[in-house]
C-alpha cells in the first residue's frame, strides 16, 4: 500500500526556535485568511449599513462560536483516529471513522440548525441585545443557522482530510469560500442588476453560498482525485454512524470541545455585558475585537506548533527538550505579539475606521478599550503555550479548570466588584486581570512535575497523534480570552 501523503515532519532534531517558527507559519497563515474573511465582511457591513448592523452581527457571531465549538471537539476526536488508522496504514478504518464523524456532523447540524432558528430570538434576548439591533441581528442569524449544516460539514472533511495527512485540499477550499464570501457580501448587501438589495440578510446569504459552493467543491474533489477518505458502494453505508465510532469521538470530543465551549461561553457573557452599556459602546467593543483577533493569532499558531514539537520529544523520550522547546515558544509570542500590539496601538484609529466609518463617535471608545485590554493577550500567549506543552504530555482538564477559574469567578467578579466605581473600566480591565491570574496558575501547573511523570507512562504515538489534533484544532477556534 501506498505511504499516505503528508506524513508530516521530524520535530525532534534541529534548532528549536528554528523549527518552531518554520512549523507555526503555515497555521499562522491560515488564521490569517479566515480572520480578513470576517474583518472584510465586518468592513462592509459598517461601511454600508452602519454601527448598528455592525454590533448585530457581532452578537450573532458570538452565537455561531459556541455552536461550532462544540463540533470542533468531535472533528478533532475524529482527526486523531483518522490519523492513527493512516498511520497504521489502515485506510479502510479511516474511510469507516471518517464516514461515522460525517454522518454524525450531518445529523448534528441538521438538529441544531433547525433548533436555532426556531429559538434566535431567545438567544439574542438572553444576551441582552440591543433594541436598535435586535431586529438585524436575528435576520443575520437565522440566515446563518440555514447555512450551518454546509459550514460543519466542510469543517469536518477538512479536519478529515488533514488527519489523514492532507492539508492542501482544506486550504483549496477555504481559499475559495473566503474568496466568494468577500466577493458577494457587498453585491448582495445593495443589490446588483435583477437582485434586490438585501441589507445585513445579504450579508449572511453570501457566507451561506460560499459555505455551501466549498462543501459542494471539496467533496466533488475528493471523488475527482480520488483520495483515500472517499467513500463508494457499500462503504457509503459508514455515513450511518457506527456505535463503536460514535461512541469514540463522543468520549474523545466532549472533553477536548469543553474548553472550546467555556471560552466561547464566557464571550456571549461579555457581550451581553457590553450590549448593557448601550449600542455606542456594542459597536466599539465589535470593532476592537475585530483587532483582537488577530493579536491572539500568534499565540494560537505557536502553542500549535509547540504541542506537537513536545509531542514528538515525549513521544521519542526526548524529556530534557521540553523546557526549551516552551521558553522558544514563549519568547517567540512575546516578540511576535508584542511587535503586533504595538503596530495596533500606534495606527489603532485608522484601523478601527475601517469598522466604524470615520468620524463615528464609536472609534474614540473602541481606542480607550484597546489600549486597557489589548496587552493583555501578551499573558494570553504564554498561558496557551504552556498549556500547549502540557497537552503534550497528556494533560487535558488542568487548562479546562484553569480557564473556568479565570473567566467567571476571576473575571466576572472582579468586574462586579469594582463596576460601582470604574464603569464600563471594569469589564475592559477585567481582561488583564483575568489573564494575569491565568499565568500565575498555568505556571504553577506547569511546574508541577505529576504531569510529567504521566507523559512518560504514556504511549509516545498515541501521545503524539492527540496532542497534535488538539493544539493545532484549537488554534484555529479559540476566541478572546
């Protein structure tokens, strides 16, 4: 049988800041281009509909997160076996784990989209929405739930594919639904030719089409090609999710999707937070998390990159790497970040501008929030790169708890403790706080030497296999923390 393709890199040898920087670059990349796809789009929807469409999809954003968090979860239980049966040189147990995670993502999303159209309304009334934009952001998110099965089920091929060694195709594919997405947003936002103008639904039915042209093209191409996941004949039978399978990626993807889902969670808090003080402040909060997410970006790419490097050192009893390979990775976030924060803070009017349209009263307050949070994601790095490094060696649930500490009772309470005095000041310095805790724990954790202990007693492929999946999957989706 052939040798699968993407067999992936020895990350055990060779300079480590080196190694570290030429392996995170691509998923940096790749961050990248999904984040201007959602910049763009924010762009056009301040641009041409105002402030108010533009805090309303940011609502409704926050939403689709924690939905599709929790499908990451599985879509990465899935990737590790996938991977395992490739590495095996099984492909046939990849097609029946790959069609199993298909199936299930189908009926998934089938559920759940028909479930959040229905209850849209009651979403948005929980977050406290904004009246002005109440209206807006349930027309944009119920566009968006039609749209949800095409986008999970291209998620979940992709994640296929890569578990099988395959990362160009995904890109092919995402490359073209960032393409049409941007493309469309403003000609279906004011109409063209015999099609009327839309307003913010446009805006959704765009990212819906491109969801749907990705989801058509990347399974017509996986036939074309013929690549080792498709499914014929009786193997399409699999699509029915096979007990054994199903019950592996729930097991396997609650826990890893739980720390998704407590991030993702803790946003739709501060938003509904933030839609309290009024749609002027919504608006800036929607525009300064548009920069926010890129500065989280370098440290998401890295803490990928590192998982895998201290994957690969556990998994070749390479122990002694494993602090070097953390301290390359944390000063490789201090100075990748560091160096962003500062291009953002010093050109930060221009930026927020694009969102808000000059002269809009919102950018002076999307300017005070980021110079109070936006350091705060240089913490934000060093805590995910020690947790990247810990995931390595087996440990899963000290981040998930560390994180659940962190962004309720540290950062909600100190936000009601000192909201009396400070205002909105609270919620934006909660940021810092919270992550300043984050450190401190992750550190001691870090330090604790159970954990390494563990990753010894642990299989060195399987280690490497999951801790692989984990980091780099998160790194794509994890939000502000």
């Amino acid at each position: 049988m052939a040798s699968p393709p993407g067999r992936g890199r020895d990350l055990t040898s060779g300079p480590i800041l080196k190694t570290l920087v030429l392996f995170s670059a691509p998923t940096l990349a790749s961050n990248i281009l999904q984040s201007l796809n959602g910049s763009i789009n924010s762009i056009w929807v301040g641009q041409m509909l105002g402030e108010g469409a533009l805090a309303a999809t940011a609502n409704a954003n926050v939403v689709m997160f924690l939905v599709f968090a929790a499908a990451f979860g599985f879509g990465m239980a899935a990737t590790v076996k996938i991977g395992q049966a490739f590495g095996a040189r099984d492909v046939l147990a990849a097609r029946r784990t790959f069609g199993s995670a298909v199936g299930f993502c189908v009926l998934l999303s089938l559920v759940v989209g028909s479930l959040g159209w229905i209850f849209a309304p009651e979403l948005l009334t929980a977050m406290a929405a904004p009246g002005e934009t109440f209206g807006l952001a349930l027309t944009y998110l119920r566009v968006i739930f039609v749209a949800m099965p095409a986008s999970m089920v291209t998620v979940m091929l992709a994640m296929g594919l890569r578990g099988g060694g395959d990362a160009a195709t995904p890109l092919k594919f995402m490359i073209l639904s960032v393409v049409l997405d941007v493309a469309l947003n403003p000609l279906l936002i004011r109409g063209f030719g015999p099609v009327p103008a839309m307003g913010i639904a446009g805006s959704a039915l765009a990212t819906a089409i491109a969801s749907f042209v990705s989801m058509i093209g990347i399974v017509g191409y996986v036939y074309v090609k013929d690549l080792p996941l498709r499914l014929r004949g009786a193997e399409l039978a699999w699509l029915w999710p096979r007990r054994d399978e199903l019950g592996y990626i729930l097991t396997k993807g609650l826990p890893m999707g739980a720390q998704m889902l407590v991030i993702s969670a803790a946003g739709i808090i501060v938003i509904g937070l933030v839609n309290r003080e009024g749609m002027l402040v919504s608006a800036a909060y929607g525009a300064a998390l548009q920069l926010w997410t890129y500065l989280q970006m370098p440290a998401m790419a890295i803490s990928a990159a590192v998982s895998a490097m201290a994957a690969q050192a556990i998994g070749a009893g390479l122990n002694d790497r494993l602090g070097r390979i953390t301290r390359s990775g944390i000063a490789l976030n201090l100075t990748v970040t560091g160096l962003l924060c500062a291009l953002i803070l010093l050109f930060d009017r221009p930026a927020l501008e694009l969102f808000l349209g000059t002269g809009s009263a919102a950018v002076d307050e999307a300017r005070h929030i980021q110079f109070l949070a936006s350091w705060s994601y240089l913490l934000f790095g060093i805590t995910i790169v020690l947790f990247g490094t810990m995931r390595a060696g087996g440990v899963v649930w000290t981040p998930l708890i560390i994180l659940s500490l962190v962004l309720y009772p540290v950062r909600l309470g100190f936000y009601y403790a000192v909201y009396p005095r400070l205002g909105a000041d609270a919620l934006w310095l909660a940021f810092p706080v919270s992550s300043l805790v984050a450190v401190a724990l992750s550190l001691w954790a870090y330090r604790r030497p159970q954990w390494r202990e563990k990753a010894r007693a642990v299989p060195s492929e399987e280690c490497e296999e999951e801790t692989h999946a984990d980091g780099d999957t998160a790194g794509r989706m994890a939000p502000s923390l």
